[in-house]
C-alpha cells in the first residue's frame, strides 16, 4: 500500500494519507452498478464521488450537527458503545468512519496510562480526519498512541489480523459495498477479535415512528440549512438511514462475512442500535 502524502502533524498524533481517491476503487466491470445515494439510484462511482462531497461540506460542522440533531442524546448512544470496549494493555483499536474522534476519544480515556495500546482512526474523508486531529488538540490530546489515517472501509490499509477490537459508528451505511466493508473488518481482526458496529436502525413504537419520522424529514434538513448551510447533505444523511438493512438483516450479512456469536441490542426504542460479532480462532 502506497503512501500518498502526510498531512502536517499537530503535535505527536498525524494523520498519515494513503493513496484513496474516490475514483479509484470503481473498476472498469463495476463502476457503473447502480448503488442508492439516499433516496436516488447511482453509480457506483458517482455514489462514492456524492458521499465524499457530502462529508467535505460537513465536517467542520458535523458535530455541532449532531448535538442539534440529537440534543446531545448521541453523546449517550457513543458513551454506552464505547463502554462495551474493555482494552487489554496491549491492543490495536480501529475505528472505522471515525473522523472527527468521537468514539477514539472515549477509548483513550479508558487506556491505562502507560499501556502500550494503540488507536488507529480510519476514515476516507481528508476533511473529516483535520476535525479529529484539531479536537484532539483543543481537548490536549497529545498521545503517539493515538493516530490517524485515511483509508477506505471496503479496502482497509492494515494487514490481516492486525487489530484486537474495530468499531464503526454512523459510518457504515454510506459505504458502497457493507458486504466487502464486512469482510475487510474480519479480514483485519485477530482471532478472538471483537466488531462492534452503531448505526441507526428502525423505531419500533409506531407513535414514536411517526414522531421520529416528522422530525427526520421535516426538521433535520432545515437544521442542516440553518446551522450548516447545507440542507442537501442533510436530506441525504436522513435518506440513508431509511435504505440501511433492518437489524436481521445485518445480523446476517455479518454471519456471511465470517462473524460468530453475533448479536444486536436496541439504543432508544430502535432509533439506533450496537451490533456485535467476533472472529473465532479458526478463522469462520
């Protein structure tokens, strides 16, 4: 895997760039399968072109956005994921679509001081990975185990069985393929590896649905004009939560890349939900 460039460092944690233009993953036979971009039917090459735009134009305000959102109700959802991590004091976290440092944050406060652990995040989007790093500045956190690189889900710069734990958290259902973003999380994981997985899911209480509804269609994209300037993203962001497989369905495209001992537990009625399956020492 070739390194592309480095972005400069602040303090000991850079981000270290690898070669991931959004272009370069559409291969002749396949760049022009219709992929869902929200609501709307694209390319393949155009979804991961339309996904990267999108995330670019939120970053700097990705997560003021989610506390507006959410109420800060997501700062609850990431404490409870991050809880279910129990690091070693020798391990390799990854995580996943990670950017801005939400979750890798939560694990650093939870490493023994002096531990030799480390925390990769991983994300595709070179905007998002400057958030991270600036807020791990502003909140002084200078640590080498601490580090940031740039890479696709569906083609993840690090070696088979590399890494103790992997999260992923709101990132998954804008990949192109979940299928190959699957497999490479239990490609990457070691025997006994842990994959944790938060994403949205689909509300079960039917008054709530249609509470949860008004608010996703009607309030989040003009939020997104207010606060961002960008209620396009916003649409999109809402869309995408809608075309994410139910959580059976998950489950199981997890068992076919490999994960046993899989289970889903529900976050706030089924707004969101942690799934979680591990890789056996026989590699199935």
């Amino acid at each position: 895997m070739q390194v592309a460039r480095r972005i400069g460092a602040v303090g000991p944690s850079s981000i270290r760039m690898l070669s991931c233009s959004s272009a370069r993953w559409a291969t002749e036979e396949t760049k022009n399968f219709s992929r869902s971009f929200g609501f709307t039917e694209v390319s393949e090459e155009e979804k991961m072109g339309k996904v990267h735009h999108v995330f670019s134009n939120v970053a700097e305000k990705y997560d003021l956005m989610n506390d507006v959102m959410s109420i800060g109700v997501h700062r609850l959802w990431k404490d409870r994921f991050a809880n279910l991590l129990r690091p070693s004091f020798r391990s390799v976290h990854l995580d996943v679509a990670g950017g801005t440092g939400d979750i890798a944050f939560r694990i650093m406060n939870k490493l023994v001081p002096g531990s030799d652990n480390q925390v990769i995040v991983c994300d595709i989007n070179e905007s998002m990975l400057r958030v991270g790093q600036q807020r791990a500045t502003e909140q002084g956190i200078q640590d080498d185990r601490l580090k940031w690189v740039q890479g696709n889900a569906e083609k993840l710069p690090m070696p088979d069985s590399s890494v103790d734990t992997y999260t992923i958290a709101f990132g998954i259902r804008n990949v192109t393929y979940i299928d190959k973003a699957l497999e490479e999380a239990h490609r990457v994981l070691k025997p006994g590896g842990r994959f944790l997985c938060l994403e949205f899911s689909q509300v079960d209480n039917p008054i709530l649905a249609e509470i949860y509804d008004f608010h996703s269609f009607k309030v989040i994209p003009i939020l997104g004009e207010i606060f961002a300037r960008d209620r396009d993203s916003y649409q999109y962001l809402v869309e995408s939560i809608r075309r994410f497989p139910s959580r059976e369905q998950f489950c199981d495209m997890m068992r076919d890349a490999g994960f046993q001992q899989v289970s889903v537990d529900t976050v706030q009625c089924g707004i969101a939900a942690i799934h979680s399956g591990f890789k056996f020492a026989d590699g199935k």
